[in-house]
C-alpha cells in the first residue's frame, strides 16, 4: 500500500514522509502576527551599466524599461517563522524588465540570481518559485571605518563586495516605483534526454507588503565589485560571476541600508503565460 | 535582444549566463579518466523493518521486494571532477522495491533521501536527476575504540548517528545483487496553485559502474540510530527524520566499510514511464 | 640582527613580526568612541545548587560568598572595533565569590569557564587576562514558541542549552551588586618539567563599565541545562562540561534579557596578590 | 574546601575542573599504538629569501645557519588520539636557525609562526610548548589540473595559497637533516601592567619520530604566494602575514607531496636556557 498526495498539501522532494514544511506551509501559519516575524537589515547598490550587455542576460518574452541599472540587495533577516526563529542572509541580483506573454504582461523587477547561506530556503525557493537561487557563504554585515560592508564567497573565494559609505538618515521613498513585482524564470532540465527543457515558465512575486514597516532608512555612496573567477575558483559558478563582473560600471547609483521588520504569507506568487 | 538557449546543453537556474556546469556536463570532460577522479570511503549499515510499515513511504507503481531492509550508507568523496578536485559527503537512505509503470519494470534500491553538505550537488542532483537530497552537516567520519563512527545534523541538532564495529576483512561479493539501479521519484510542485503538481517521474540511476574498482573491504556490526525532533529542532525536515526514526529496527543486518576508486559520466540517468 | 620588543607594546605569540594588535591594542583606539562600539545582546539564567559542591570547582583563596548560584550568561556581539566592526559570542559560567590574598582582598564574580566562538579573542583573552577561554560552537539565539533560545556544542555535540521564556519588561536593577569585579586565575603550565605551574595568579576585571548603555532589559523564567559527555564526545572538554551537568540544581533563579550598547577600553585588569 | 592540583598532572585554563585531557595526557594513553595513530598528508614548499629581512624577525639569541629558506608546511591529519580519532590541519611557518643560551645550544628549524583550523590544539599547543599558534580556515587540500593546492583563510579572506606541481615520485631524503628539532619562543605578557613580559623561554621540540612511518612522497614545483592584508581584512594578525608577504622570493626551492602514518607521545619538548 503505497501512499497518496494529501490533496492541497505543497510536496517537495523527498514526497515519502508527508507534506513538506517551508515558507508556504507551516504548522502554525493561520494565526501568524506577519507584522512581527522577520527582522532584516537591507545593504543595496546598484550601478549603471552597458543596455546591450544586460539584455544579453534576459531571456524570451523579457525586455528592458527605464535605464539599465543594476541593483545588488543583500538581505540579512533574522526571527523566520518558518525556521523557528533561526534567520538566513540573500543576495538579489536584479535589474528592471519588462515581460509580455501570451496573455500576461508585467513589468517590475528582473531577478537574474540569488544568492542564499542557506541550502533549505534554497530548495524551497527553486521548487516553489522557480527563484534562481545558489549558494554561497554570506559573513554577517559589518559597519567599519564609515561604511556598512558586504561580501560573499563559495569555498574561501570571495566574489563579490558591497559597501554604502557617507551615510545619511533618508525618509522612505515617497512614491513607490511603478512596480507589479519580481519576476523570475523557474526552469528545470529534462533528465536523459539530456540538453532538453522540462519546465520553463515565468513567475512573478506582486510587489505588495502591507505588512513590513521600515524602521529606519538611510542612504549614501555605493560600491559593488564582483571579482572575476577561474573553473578551478568556482567550478559550479564561475560564469555567474564572470557575467555579471563584465558587465561595464558605468556609474554608481548610490546606496542604502533600510532596517525593517514583518513579512507576508508568501503564497502570491504566480505563474505568467 | 534576449538570449537563446543553445541546443543540447544542459542548464539550471538561473539559466541566463549560458549552459551550467556540473556533473553532467564540465569542460574537459570528454577526455576524463573516470578509473581515477574521486576516491570515496563508504561506511554502511541496515536493518530490517516491518515491511507494512515501510510500505507507507513508497510512492505509487512502487512495491517491496525481498526483504523490508533499510539500508544507511554514507560517502565521503573528495577528488570530484567536476568541484575541481574538492569533495563533499553524502548519505543515503533506501530499500528493495520494484516499480511497475506503463511501459516500463525495474527492480533495485528505492532511495527514499539523501543528505548532502554541499548545496551545489544537492541542486544538480534535484534538478537533473530528482535526487531527493538535503541538506545536513556531515562531519568527516572517525575511527575510535574499534568503531567507525559517522553521523548528520542540521544547525546543532544530531539526527543521525551510524557505526560499524568488529570489522574484519572481506572480499567483495561474489555476485552482484540482481538491480536494475537507484530509483527515485522526481518531482515539482506547482507555483501559484499551491498543492497542486507540475512534475511527478520515476527516474532511474543503472547500477553498471565499470570504472570503479574496490581497494578494500571490511565487515562488522552495524549500529543506526535516527534522533526524533522537533519542528524546532528540524523545521524543514522533522517529517523525515521521524518516520525514519518511528521505523522498527527488528534485527541488525551488519555493516561495512568500503574504500573505492574511479566514478562514472553521470549521464545514463532516465525517465522510467 | 635580531628584533628588539618595542617597549610598553603588548606582544603575543608570535612575537616575531611586531606587537600584536587586539582588544587593548589597536591602532586608532585612542580617539575611540566607547559610547558606540559594540552591540551586546545578553540572555542569562541562574540556578541554586549545593554550596559543598560548588566550593570543589573554587581555587585556593577563593570562598563562595552568599548563595551558591550558578549563572550562565550567553553574550552575543557586534560591531566590535578590534575586528574592525565583526562580531562573536561568548558564554561565562560564574557565581559570587571572594578571593583573600597576602595583599589583596575582593569580592564579586568568579569565572569558571568561559566558552566563544572565535579563536582570536579566546587566545588574546587567556595570554593577556588569563580568561578561562575554550572554543564551543555557538549558534545565533532564536527567539520561538515564546522562548529565548541558546545553544552551544562543539563538532556538532550540543552540550549546552539554555532558555528564557515567561518575558515581560524590566526595570535595570535599582542597586547595583556590590561587587568588585570578576575574578579568574590565570594559569600556565610548564613546558618539559610535566605537571609543574608556571604561573598561576589571580587576575581581576573592575566592574565599573562607564561607557555601557542598556537599551532594554526582560526579565523571565530562565532553564539551563548541561548534556553529559563522554570523551570519544567532547575529547578536550567532558571534564569540564561534566563536571557543570552534575551540580544539583536545587532551584531555578530566573532569566534575563538584555540589550546593551558600548564598552570600555579594556586595560583595567590586574593581579591580585 | 576549594581543590588542590593534582601532583603530576598537567592543567590548563580552566583548571577548576580536574586535569585537561590533552595531546600530552589522555586516558588511555600508555598502551597506545604510536605507529598507527594519525595519518598526514604534508604538502611542502619553499623559497629563498634576503637573510637581512629575514633576520630581522628571530628574537634574541637565534642567528641564521645555511640559506636563508622559508619553509611552509601544510599538514592535514586524520585519526588523532586525543581528539577520540578526529582530524585538524596546521600550517608552519620556518627557516633554519641556531640557538645559542647561556646554557644550552641547538640548532634545527625556528617555528615563526603557525595557523590551525581547531581551537583546541592551538589553546593546549601554545600554553604547553609555547607554540606560535593562530587560528586560519584551511580547506582541505585539492589536487587539479596537475597540482596539489591548498590555502588559509580567515573569515573570507585568503591571505596563503601554495601549490605543488609536476609531481614525480621520489625516494625519502637519504640523509635526515642535521637538527636538534624544531624551536620556538614561548611568550607570555603581564596581566594589568601592560607592555612588560611575564614569560620568554626558548623551547624545543626533538627531531626524532621513530614511529612515523612515510608510505609515499613526491617532489615537484613549489608555489607561495602570502596575500597583504588590511587591518580591516586581518584585524588580529595583518602584522603577520604582511611580514611575510614582504619577504622578497628570491627563488622557488621546490615543493613535495608526503603521506605518512604515525605519531609519537608528545612530552620530549623542553626548555632551552
């Protein structure tokens, strides 16, 4: 007597023990108070870059809007529900897009790569989401000689430093960007017929938080450097990097560092056709 | 000007920087030498179990044969090609099953999990094969006071611990177990419609390793022991270690230690249907 | 030629490239602003225990004083400046004593054992005070279900866990503890001649720290709890973490959170004679 | 009734708790085999250098002998005794060196400085022989693209790379070096006034290893590269590592691969006057 799928129920691999527990599926998730789980602390920059090297890194149905601008966001987030109050930095790798399919159309932020310390938000985010997310190691943040500093490696090689210097207390944005959300490309490879697509679909998270509020915000200078790798540097990455350290800088765009606090049952994201 | 994807290579998320590296697919791999990438130390151990119980976590078309054992190996591989000579462990969980589909039967092993310490094998595997890995701290195995002793744990909890005891020296089996392979179900859930399925296969792993030569063997008593937890000891993954550790353990079915050489192109994974 | 030490500089192993910078050394600490370096987030909790048992873990010249309760504080850093603005932990295991010596008399903390989780302030801490300093792995705490929780274990052995739950907002002590500091003994073994002390001396930290701030303090139900250890466990320390797991623990004294901002420049310890 | 030390036994901080289990006291010590405890990879090499800038970090007392040679050894261990059959590496720092005391002369390798990636060690290494120990992440070592690679870190920052190449077997040195071991200098500073010295002795390890066993070594291509560092990148040892960054290489003095197996009772070390 083999077992069946719980109608409803979110599964992901390994399916033989049950329902899986995550983000969009948790014990004690009805009653939750969004407005207090999660503390995050946001390290942003972002640069102008070269339009037609960009584009190159989008794929079908996508198309850039507004200036090419690359924004790298690290996230450092304490207090997850989900993992009983343990907490897990990301890195987002974006820039703004446009997509229209067959039926959709949005526009908002494109999500290129993710970076997590953390392998089981990893496998949630990739299975649930389609989120393009890898490893990597993500020291805590550190604030040092008037900057707030970043950074990232994968086996004692560091590829990538953020810092935001020359800070100054900023309100909230006033108007927020035209946005509907973050979109992404959720894809997976056929197995044996080896070079062929078993899904690709875009997927977009809505750009709404009615639930986090922003402690304290403030802005200043940013600077980003993703240090070009070898093969035997980072054998499962190293084209990740090496596109992303091509890209020209041709102008920094400033930085901030926003401190917040809430988070939202994240089960609005859906599929664009 | 989006990007194509180039016919016949494989990719992962995220897709847009060009064809992914891995196992399945790496530079110079064409000209490997698989008699000599990768030496792996293998520490295993079984027990057997009540079969209707076992039954529970086997998945449709899939059904016990011989023996309801439960088999727990752990690699530790270090030489691997494709990390560019680094290593990583993992550990596998699996029993004796058939599975009947449409068109096609194969019997072997059913691998129920796997754990891994390495996010970037854990995603390859998912996602080209439906490996069903996660992933654990697996520290490096040791040899005290006549034991091999190996165990996992996820941030600070231990819910696993296995060793092999009164080791002697043993040759290899004399006939290969009758296995078509490793089979496992791969699957993804649906983003958006949330409980809902985008892919459910069976996939198969062919036990031919031609390459691989044994350099020694030893026997002895086995020991497993899975830890209960909490959802705030394990919060993503306290189903799966509770039903492992609610398995009977009727009878120890022995260990071993094997030392091995040489691996394989990865390739020969597929679909059953 | 060789080297000369630079006088009045602190030096540590080795000694061979310069004095050594650290926590009360560093090279811009003269102008530096106390008020606003570090962030200390502190969970602690006490149990009463036998008087009798105690006293076998107190060196010569020491006498416990008023009740013998055990306090284990977890203190959790950042922004510290002599790691240019990184953080660590550390857990202290204490209880009031008094020390009498030929010259000197004083009363207030003494410190048992303290366990981090970075190599660095441990060696400066032990060389430079004589902290009783080992190395533990300390996870971030994680506030759940209602509790306060903290860990440490050492290669994935958890032997330490304790917890504050039952919160609610607290006044800072009206009356500060008479105390004069906490007190240690700073001991060296002899190289060659095994067995024979090659310095062994009481060391005292003052109490006043002018420069700290506390931003919010709690008070609780607080729960401590030592896991045995065998020495295949914890091969360097089971003495140590056994020892602690077998003191009675008669009552309970309450727990506390604490969060504080600040520090002092760290010169103030000297030996008691 | 506070505790007396027991005679014979050696402690160290904290000694509250009985004698510290170590790499010279442990349990069971006296029976055990010292021909198959421990197995080392030890991956070598070396450079020449300017003896004036060398001379400049030997203390008191030690002069140069032969070439000025730098030496790094990286040594990667599996199944140590006392630590109940876990593993650790550690990294020397060396060239030759004579002694010469008011008593005592000695001649052989002077330990500048070395790094482990364990606690443990280096807290009972430096407090019993004074070795020159400081915390480094070390991955384990790889073999690539014809090399042997390894590396030291310290929270994402790698400050050593050294690689062996063109490896070809080679037969054990046919005449073992003359050396009276390997010296060091034991150094601790006083407690409170600040700048003075509390312990300086010279001490030395014996060359003599009779149970160690070599089971293959390979010579080839030696590569060292030490990476300067900031006090932001290396707050606790850019001193350190800059010193030896600045060391002109002169010439590559070759490189080697050895496996062995064995140990001794680490107790021959003593003080040199």
């Amino acid at each position: 007597m083999s077992y069946n799928f719980e109608p409803g129920r979110i599964y992901r691999m390994p399916t033989h023990f049950g329902p899986t527990p995550g983000p969009r599926q948790w014990p004690d998730a009805d009653g939750r108070d969004w407005k207090h789980s999660a503390r995050t602390l946001t390290v942003s920059a972002g640069f102008l870059t070269d339009a037609a090297r960009l584009d190159r890194h989008l794929p079908e149905g996508f198309t850039l809007i507004g200036e090419p601008v690359v924004t790298v966001d690290f996230h450092y987030m304490t207090g997850i529900d989900w993992l009983a109050g343990r907490g897990y930095s990301m890195i987002f790798v974006s820039w703004p897009a446009a997509f229209t399919g067959r039926h959709d159309k949005a526009s908002g932020k494109f999500v290129s790569v993710i970076w997590e310390n953390l392998a089981d938000p990893i496998i949630a985010g990739r299975d649930e989401i389609g989120h393009p997310k890898l490893y990597a190691e993500i020291p805590e943040p550190r604030f040092w000689d008037g900057a707030q500093i970043c950074s990232a490696g994968w086996m004692g090689f560091r590829f990538l430093d953020l810092a935001v210097s020359e800070l100054g207390d900023a309100a909230p944005p006033s108007t927020r960007p035209q946005s509907d959300g973050t979109m992404m490309l959720k894809y997976l490879p056929r197995t044996g017929t080896w070079g062929e697509t078993e899904i690709k679909q875009v997927t977009i998270t809505p750009a709404e938080e009615p639930e986090t509020a922003v402690d304290r915000r403030q802005t200043g200078v940013g600077a980003i450097r993703f240090h070009r790798a070898t093969p035997s540097d980072l054998p499962t990455m190293y084209h990740v990097v090496n596109a992303l350290a091509d890209l020209p800088i041709i102008e920094s765009r400033g930085g901030s560092i926003t401190h917040s606090r809430g988070s939202k049952w994240s089960r609005d994201q859906r599929v664009l056709a």
